[in-house]
C-alpha cells in the first residue's frame, strides 16, 4: 500500500476512534440523552448496535474503540511489534483519549462558566453536564472555599497522575 493511501486509513480509523470513545463516555456518565450531539452519535451506532455481543452497550462501544484503536496500529507498526502488545497499547490509548477528551471538558467548561454561564448550546450544554458529571463526587469530598471551586485542580492532579502511569506502562511494555 502507499504511504498517502495508510495515512488515509489511518485518519478515518482514528476519527473514527475518537468518535467512540465520545459514544463511551456519553454511555458512561448517561448524559441527557435529548442533546441533538448525543442523539447523532446513538443514531450513527444504533445499526452497529445489533451486531452487540454483549448484553451491556458500554462493553461494546469500548471494545469498538479499542478494535479500531487497534487496527490503527496494526496498520502502522504490525511489522515492528506483536500483536499482544499492540492490543494492550491500544486499550491503554483509548483510556489516554477518554482522559484527554475529560480533561479538555473540564477546562472548557471552567472557561464558560466566567464568559457565558447558561448558555442554551447544545455543544456547550453538553460540556457543561459531562464536566458536572466528573466534578460532582469531588465537589462532595471537596467542597467549595470561599465561594471558590478547586475540584478541577484535583481533577487535574489525578489526570496528569493516571496518564504518567500509563505512559510508564506503554514504555514498559514496547
């Protein structure tokens, strides 16, 4: 195969991959299921769907992601690596783009709340719930100080935690 026709396949499975793991974490946190970004996405899985099987959706759309994860990097390093591994680092990815998918969430939806609280977007509502969704069992640990909300910093703090790990794991393991 060409180099330009294995970059192609490569953007489509990775947009594609992002696009499930959105679906994966819409799932997870159950968000308002209304929102006409979130019905595109079940509308788009819902043939896929059919196929499940596993009783649970959730287990089915991560394992779709780390499929197309997977077929990513077997396309691009399946001469260099095992496929074990290229699996294991592929599972280990889709956790580092739900991570990333958070953390820049939170970021947005801390930036909206002092230039538009309230806005009636749906891209933004969406933000806005999946952010509440994470920072609300923190906020219980945590609670506010001074009318100020540090629940994004620890959330932060455990990120950049959780993602040095798995960085440690993939070095490990390739």
């Amino acid at each position: 195969m060409s180099p330009n026709l294995i970059d192609l396949i490569n953007l489509n499975l990775t947009i594609l991959c992002y696009g499930f793991v959105f679906l994966f974490l819409f799932n997870l946190l159950k968000v308002n299921y209304h929102n006409p970004i979130v019905k595109t996405f079940l509308a788009v899985y819902r043939p896929i769907s059919k196929l499940s099987i596993f009783p649970n959706q959730l287990y089915m759309i991560g394992l779709i992601a780390v499929g197309l994860k997977f077929a990513s990097f077997q396309l691009l390093f399946s001469n260099q690596y095992e496929t074990s591994v290229l699996i294991l680092v592929a599972f280990i990815t889709i956790i580092r783009i739900a991570l990333d998918i958070i953390f820049f969430t939170v970021i947005g939806s801390v930036i909206l709340s002092w230039v538009s609280p309230n806005n009636e977007n749906p891209a933004l509502e969406l933000i806005d719930e999946i952010s509440n969704k994470i920072l609300n069992p923190i906020k219980q640990i945590i609670p506010s100080m001074g009318g100020l909300d540090f629940s994004p910093i620890f959330l932060f703090i455990l990120i950049n935690v959780i993602l040095g790990w798995l960085q440690d794991i993939i070095r490990l393991i390739t």
